[in-house]
C-alpha cells in the first residue's frame, strides 16, 4: 500500500505486484481501473505506481472539469433561448 507523506491529506491506495512472464513485475491499482504500472524490481515497480496514480487522478480531474465546463455552457445557452 502506498501511504501519503504525514499531514498532506492525500489517500491510500492498494498497489498490487504481479511477477511478469517476460521479466520483472507489474502493478495495478484496483481502486483505479485502468491504472497500471511495471518496473524491473518491486520497489521501481511501486515508485512508478506511484507516478501513475498522480497521472491518473489528474486525468480524472480534468475530464471532470471539461465535463462540468460544457454542462454549464449548455446551461447558458439554454437560458439565452
């Protein structure tokens, strides 16, 4: 589990390693479809999680926020009619 430096607020999430076929691991992060990660050792495995779960969160936010920029400009041209 990855845990968040004291007192930042940020939450934890579940990192789970799989050994891959080819060599070295991969990670998922279940709360987080789609968040995926690799590294050649466990622990590079765990600090690129780490980068992809910001990656991720990001991402979420940002189509959040294009999501609530077209509703309110829908809104608006509602009202103009």
């Amino acid at each position: 589990m990855l845990r968040p430096a004291p007192g930042c607020g940020i939450m934890e999430y579940t990192v789970l390693i799989h050994q891959a076929e080819e060599g070295g691991f991969w990670a998922e992060v279940p709360e987080l479809p789609g968040c995926y990660s690799q590294g050649e050792t466990i622990e590079e495995a765990l600090r690129n999680s780490r980068e992809a779960i910001e990656t991720h969160l990001m991402a979420v936010k940002v189509e959040a926020t294009r999501k609530e920029l077209e509703s309110l400009r829908q809104d608006e041209l509602k009202r103009q009619l």
